[in-house]
C-alpha cells in the first residue's frame, strides 16, 4: 500500500491537486467527506447540540452544515471542539480505508491520495502518510478562488485566521508545490514532483 496525503489551506488548489493525483492511479479520500459521514449519527448528533446549540439541526433534524461551520469557525475554541469530536472518528474511519479490511465504496485499492486541510493542526495523521504535499499560493488568490466559490469575505477572513500559518504547514510537508499560477502550471509540478518521488522509490527499493 501506498498513500500520500495533500494539504494546504482553504482555497489553496488541495482537491485539484488530488484529482490530478487521481488521474495516475490512486484512489482520492476527502476527509471533510469522510466526516460527514458521521453527521448522522445520533452521537455526534449529540455531541455537536451540547458544544453549538440546537440551532445547528434543520426542521427535519438534521444537521445543517452551513449553520454548523457559521457556529464552529468563530474562534480557536469553537474549532477545537469540532475537532475533538470528529477527528478520533475521521482517523479510525481513515485508517479503516487505507487497511485490507475495507476500501472505499467497499472496492480496495493499493494506493491513496489523501485530502486534509488541517494537518498541522493534527499532525497524529501524519502517521498514516508515505509522502505529505503542501499545495501554497498566495493570500490574495485563495481569496480571490474563495469569493468565486461563493463565500463571503468576511467568513474567508475569519477561516483563515483560524487555520496553520504557511510555515506551520510546510514543516509537516515532505514537499511544498506553488499553485498561484493556472490549473496546468499545477499539472506540471505535480508531474515533475511524481516523477522525482518515483526515482527516489525505486532506488530505496534495491
């Protein structure tokens, strides 16, 4: 088995980068998805209402997740009770996929590229990864890919108080890639960076 886990702050280019990835035989793994997952759950259900008020349920009982990350995404506080709550789950449900003993959409597969915003924040994850990419680009263009995504300035300034410094970031990656460019100029690092992995694999294999 192989994984190699992305990482990079909000608006960054992560999920392009992973698609990309994708394209060369591995299977993507988006851990806000994977966290999802367990928003119907009872549990959490409860745990989230205890730490963020009823308001986070929609009239059926659900949770909202707009509503639940207007609540979460406040403070360091606020966010690190998400985290509390929801990272002991991600990570055993991650380390379920990434095992012979259960696969994505119940198909397994020998290699993954993994999507995770916060891993400096959680760097126990690490554990888990061959190979760390950080995926960078500059302030005003995440912003700018941010607004076009449909948040408001006000939330993007707020999330991104809230998350690693870039320094912070990069000292857990193996490797940091530049995305301040077009979706090819990204392409390209990737390639180059795939293919200088690879060498560097083969010569540790003999």
């Amino acid at each position: 088995m192989h994984t190699i886990f992305v990482t990079g702050s909000m608006a960054s280019g992560k999920r392009s980068a992973c698609r990309h990835l994708a394209t060369k035989g591995f299977t993507h793994i988006d851990l806000d998805e994977v966290a999802k997952e367990f928003l119907a759950s009872e549990s959490v259900k409860h745990q989230l209402a205890l730490s963020y008020g009823k308001g986070i349920f929609d009239d059926e009982g659900n949770i909202n997740s707009s509503e639940l990350a207007a609540r979460a995404f406040t403070s360091k506080e606020s966010t690190a009770a998400l985290n509390e709550i929801m990272w002991p789950l991600v990570a055993n449900r991650l380390a379920s996929l990434l095992s012979c003993e259960d696969g994505l959409d119940g198909r397994f597969s020998a290699k993954h590229v993994v999507e995770i915003a916060m891993l400096a924040e959680a760097p126990g994850f690490s554990q888990l990864a061959d190979a760390v990419i950080g995926i960078s680009a500059r302030e005003d263009i995440r912003i700018k890919r941010a607004l076009a995504r449909g948040m408001h300035l006000e939330d993007i300034h707020k999330r991104m108080a809230l998350q690693a410094s870039d320094s912070e970031r990069a000292d857990c990656c193996d490797v940091v890639i530049e995305n301040n460019g077009s979706l090819a100029d990204l392409h390209a690092r990737l390639d180059e960076w795939f293919h200088t992995y690879n060498v560097q694999l083969a010569e540790h294999m003999f």
